[in-house]
C-alpha cells in the first residue's frame, strides 16, 4: 500500500512525540529504583488506571476480536468477558493490600509472605520464568502480530519484517531505559486515546461504507444470531456451527464458574500481579489505587471493545471468504481509508504495540533487578548502580523479545496454552493473602501440576503414537476441570503436609497488610477485615462492581446497535449502581 505524504508525517510525528515524553521524564526515573519501576509510587489513580487499559491493548487485540467475531459472532468475546469476575474481585479485595504491602514487585511479595529456602526458591525462579522466559514469549507473541499488520498493510517481506520490528522494539525500549515508569505511564497514556481514536475513526468510516449502508444496513447483511450478545447453552456438545456460539452445559460453567478464578493469564491475574499489581502500588495512596483498577475494570471490559466489535462485524460483509478472518480488520483500514486517516491508523496500531511492549521491559526489566540480581547476586549496591543495570537489562530483554519472533510462527491456541498451564493456581495466589496456612511449597506445587497435568498426556501419546496428532480426552475448556482439580488437590495435601510460615512472620505480614477476614483470626489484633471493610461488604462491592461492569458493557452495545430503550435501560442502571457503589466505599473513607 502507497502511504501519502501526510501519512507518513503523521507517523513521524507520533514517534517524536513518544520519544519527547521519555526525554522530559527522564529525570524522574534516575533517582532510584523505586522511581524506575514505581514512579515514586506517586502515581494518580487516573494515569494508573489507563496506562493498564493501554497494555492489554496490544496491536494483535483488534485481530483476535475481529476472529472471535467471525467464528462466534458478539457473543464469541465471552471467552474474555468471562474474566470481568475476577478483575472486579482484584478492584475491592486486593486493590488496597497492593499498595499496603510497600514493596517493589509482586514477586517480592513471596518473601514477605513466605520464609526459609523455599520462599527465596519461589522467588528466584519467579523473577527468572515470568521476568524472562514468560515475558519474552508473551512480547514474541506481539511482535507477530504486528508483523502481520505491517505485511499486510505495507507489503514488507518476511526477510525484512524483522528489521522493521527491531526498529519499533529499539525506539520503545530506548524511551523505557530512559524515563522509567513515569515514561512509560505516560506514554500509555498518550497511546491509548491515539489507538481508540483511531479505532473509533476506523468504525465511524467503514459504516459510512456504501457496501455497508450504516449500522442498519450492516444488521440487515448479516444473520440475526451474528449479534447475539449471549451464547446458546446446550445439554450437547460445544459447537460453532452456522456461526452461532453453541456452548455446553459444562464448557458454560468452566468459562463463568472455573477460568476466572483458577487460570492465571497476564493482565488478568487472580488477585492481581504483574504489571496490574505494579501499576496498583506505584499509586500515590490505596484510595489511588483502587480508584485506579476500578477505572481498568470499566474501561477494559465497557469501553474498549465495541470499535473492534463494528470494524469486525463489517469484515464480515467486505470479506466473506478470507482464510484468516482476523486479516479483516487489517484490510479495512488498507482498503477504505482515505489519506491521511491511513497514517493515523497505522499510528495507533503503533501506540497499541508500543503501549504493551514498554509496560514488559519495565515489568520484566524489575523481576530481574529486584528480585534475582539485588536479592542473589549483588546485594551492596547503590540506588544508581541498580537504575544503570535496569536500563541496560530493558535492552537486553528488546534483544531477547526481537529474536523470539524467528522462531515464532502463529499465535493460534496460545491464550488456550496459558490458561491451560495456569489452571490451579489461581486459587492459591487469591487465598495467600487471606488464609495464614499457605506456605511457599503450596505455590510451588500450583505452579509445577498444571503444567505436568497439561503436558505428560500429550508427552506419552507422542512417544506411543509418534505419528498420530494428539486428541487430548477433554477438549479446553472443559480440561479446565480435569487441571484446576488435580492441581488444587496438590497444592492442598502439600499445605497440610509441610510445616506452615513461622507464627513470628504472620504476625509481621498481618500488620503490614491487615488483609483481615476470618483466615487470620488468630493473629487478628482488632483491625476490621480487610482493614476497614468486613467480608460480607467486600463480597457485595464485587457483585455491584460485575454488574456495574456487565450493565455498562451492553448498554454500550444496545444503544450501537439501535435498541435505544434497552440500551438506556441498562445505562441508567450502569449509572444509578455506580452512584451508589461510589456512596458505599465513600462512606468508608476509601474515596
């Protein structure tokens, strides 16, 4: 595709920009490490909040809505809608423990909570997996996928794909080394509204399309059940025939009732971790901080999505007979954008790519100072000799992440992959911080079963039948069943087996975080649970905060699509909930 000469000057411009940013904060991450990885944690809700949103927006997130829509119609996106239960839960259950606990990383919080050799085990080979190996894949994982938008949208051949990602990884881990968090933060800020942007302009256009005719002539080209916002349960099998989401009893109950809780998956941690969690306590205060992941709740699940959702569905109509529908999404903007608005597209798919890659070199780049190279190998260094190694070990990983995408070659059934070798865990990253009987060997064992538990059947079948493709005996995500199981059973015959954290370090986490509830009775010195809420009133803030989220999600929806008064209906409710969400945690000095 020929890009015209304001295309290009807006792509220029987009890039000066990120990098302006980096060179005006860069004074702010140089100070400590605490400045490089947690911007001093003085960070607004506001600024934390988005910059979480911006990093689960990857460039690759429109194309795999863009599939979800075309295999599955609207309803095909509950395969992460399903996940809104436990952000929520992350919002008013750990939001403010986060910030309480005044460390640097969320494997750092291993040794807070933990003792003895297995704990310094634990975290050591944390820092390692998700830092390095985990963190590489997962940018591996983006960098393809923004190769296959450049190839498609410029034609960039496969021999020279690389160089134009090196260049893309080197100017975001060049502005991640210099400006640390602040940088990145705002940056992603920055980022974000240019991708929304774009792709709200990208909808507004394809509508507007002859070939489309708006949005009734789009519902009038497709089949009714295509916007469906909810999947057809059945006592049967799952299915996706004729394009109508057809969900088992089973595989209904594993997506609602077992995934969100069980499976650990990046952005959507049970209980947060990661970048959510760092995001949480780089917050100037807990106020700051729930604030912060109440806003990514909303804006992950209710806002972002129905662009990509309109851009798909018109996909649909424009390019009834692709192979990979995902490509659909991509041609759209090759194919209907005038001048102008090509290189303004081409920019947020950009930011979208660069938002997510500088939040895991900064992410990846503190697992390896903090919690391997200051904790394990130099432990008498100062403030600056810890800054220098960070930035220089954030090239380190563009290096690393770079090459990964030559030995990558789809992306197709990863997220599966990471659920699958997740399921289990979950349960105990959420019950570590209210049930004192947790050990570093339970975490241990949750994370070790799921993967043998995914890998040993499909290891035998290969060594028996070499050249049969395995069948695993339950489908995903009805394995979910099968791994979460073992795994929590594990996991449990080994807490009550091994000797439990001694009462002297309890009692220190239990001060520090005051997690309350009834798992902490016996070190409970007269803080309410949760610090300041009971349990039965966290429980009722989660169940506001899901249908808040869900009310708000359709409502959005509904009014798109035409049905005004349903749409209005579920907003006014969204609202009336929020108000009343907002009265309930006021009340009780949090906001």
């Amino acid at each position: 595709m020929s890009m015209a000469p304001v295309d290009i000057i807006l792509i220029i411009l987009y890039f000066i920009m990120s990098i302006t940013i980096a060179l005006v904060l860069r004074k702010r991450a140089g100070g400590s490490t605490v400045d490089f990885f947690l911007s001093g944690r003085k960070m607004p809700w506001w600024l934390a909040g988005t910059a979480m949103v911006a990093t689960t927006f990857a460039a690759d997130t429109p194309l795999a809505v863009t599939e979800l829509v075309a295999k599955n119609g609207i309803a095909g996106n509950w395969l992460w809608w399903n996940m809104v239960a436990g952000t929520v839960l992350t919002v008013f259950f750990f939001a403010r423990l986060w910030r309480r606990a005044d460390i640097l990383t969320d494997v750092e919080f291993i040794e807070l909570r933990y003792s003895g050799p297995s704990a310094a085990f634990l975290r050591g080979f944390k820092a390692l997996y998700l830092g390095v190996f985990m963190n590489i894949i997962i940018m591996g994982w983006v960098n393809l996928a923004m190769a296959s938008v450049l190839k498609i949208m410029f034609g960039v051949s496969d021999e020279n794909i690389f160089w134009f990602i090196i260049g893309a990884m080197a100017i975001t881990g060049v502005y991640s080394a210099v400006s640390g968090l602040w940088g990145v933060a705002f940056t992603d800020m920055v980022q974000f509204f240019v991708a929304m942007a774009g792709c709200i302009v990208l909808a507004v256009k394809v509508l507007d399309l002859p070939e489309i005719g708006g949005m009734s002539g789009l519902m009038a080209k497709l089949p009714e059940h295509v916007f469906h916002f909810f999947p057809t349960v059945s006592m049967g099998t799952s299915t996706a025939a004729a394009g109508v989401m057809t969900l088992s009893v089973s595989a209904f109950i594993a997506h609602i009732g077992v995934q969100w809780w069980s499976s650990w998956y990046p952005g959507n941690e049970p209980g947060g971790g990661g970048y959510i969690a760092q995001r949480m306590m780089s917050a100037k205060d807990e106020r700051h901080s729930l604030l912060a992941t109440l806003w990514f709740a909303i804006a992950n699940y209710a806002v972002r999505p129905w662009p990509w959702i309109i851009v798909a569905l018109a996909s649909l109509v424009l390019y009834p007979d692709l192979q990979y529908p995902r490509e659909g999404y991509i041609l759209a903007i090759r194919d209907h954008l005038p001048a102008g608005f090509r290189g303004f597209l081409v920019a947020a798919f950009l930011a979208a790519y660069m938002s997510t890659i500088a939040t895991h070199l900064n992410w990846g780049s503190s697992y390896i100072i903090n919690d391997l190279y200051r904790r394990f190998i130099k432990k008498d260094g100062d403030e600056k000799h810890y800054v220098l190694v960070s930035r220089i070990m954030t090239l380190v990983l563009v290096l690393l992440s770079s090459v990964m995408i030559r030995f990558m070659g789809s992306i197709t059934g990863a997220w599966e992959f990471i659920i699958e070798c997740g399921a289990g865990l979950g349960l105990v990253l959420i019950l570590r911080w209210y049930w004192w009987r947790l050990n570093a060997w339970s975490e241990i064992v949750a994370m070790v079963v799921p993967i043998l538990a995914y890998g040993i059947p499909r290891l035998a079948a290969r060594c028996m039948n070499p050249d049969v493709p395995y069948e695993p005996f339950v489908q995903f995500p009805e394995s979910l069943f099968f791994i979460a199981g073992v795994t929590t059973v594990a996991w449990l015959v080994t807490t009550f087996m091994t000797k439990p954290v001694e009462n002297e370090k309890l009692a220190v986490f239990y001060r520090r975080v005051r997690p309350g509830g009834p798992g902490w009775k016996k070190f409970s010195i007269g803080e309410r649970d949760a610090g300041n809420e009971t349990m039965p009133r966290l429980l009722l803030n989660w169940l506001i905060g899901m249908i808040i989220v869900y009310t708000a999600l359709f409502s959005t929806g509904k009014l798109l699509l035409g049905a005004y008064l349903q749409g209005s209906l579920l907003l006014a409710i969204a609202a009336v909930l929020f108000l009343v969400m907002l009265v309930r945690i006021r009340k009780k000095g949090e906001v």
